[in-house]
C-alpha cells in the first residue's frame, strides 16, 4: 500500500472514531482479555486437561498426541469463553471507572 493511500485511511479511521470510543475501548480492552484467558483456561482444564493428564499417568497415550489432542481441542473451549468475556468485562469496566460521574456522562 502507498504512504498516501495509508495516510488517508488514518485520516478515514481517526474521525470515524469517537473521543468517547476511544476511551470505552481503552477501559474495555484488559478485562475483556482477562476474562477470555481466565474462562478459557478453567474451562479447558475441567473440559479436557484432566482427562489427558490421566491417559498421559497411565501411559496408553504419547506425550506428542497429548498436545496434539489439547491444541485441537482449545478452539472448542475458547468459542465457550468468547460470549462469557463478552458479558463479564463490561461489569469489570463499569466497575473500575475512576468516578462514578463517569457513569452518569456516559
């Protein structure tokens, strides 16, 4: 893509994009991503971590298969996680706005 071509797409994105949106994104972005990582990794080790782990102890399964069969097997539990982070982090976001007056502007 040409610098100019670039250049106009900022320009174009830049005032697409609300001061307030900015702001809700910035405050949204960490505790969505906590709570993905945190409803993926529970859901992954009570869904299927265990159930590898103890194929893996009584040796009827490879160690290369395991991981093999948990990195198949972690799309399935993070499209679970997905909406659950959808809904969890704007509670933590509305939670930790600095004010309450924020809440009231918004």
């Amino acid at each position: 893509m040409p610098l100019a071509q670039i250049k106009r797409c900022q320009k174009l994105i830049v005032c697409w994009v609300s001061r307030l949106d900015v702001f809700i994104l910035q405050a949204f972005w960490m505790p969505w991503v906590f709570a993905f990582g945190a409803f993926t990794t529970i859901s992954f080790s009570i869904g299927a971590l265990f159930d590898v782990l103890r194929r893996l102890t009584a040796g009827t399964l490879a160690i290369s298969t395991a991981l093999q069969v948990s990195v198949f097997q972690l799309p399935r539990f993070m499209v679970l996680a997905l909406p659950m982070s959808m809904l969890l982090a704007p509670l933590l976001t509305s939670s930790a706005m600095p004010y309450p007056q924020v809440l009231k502007v918004l």
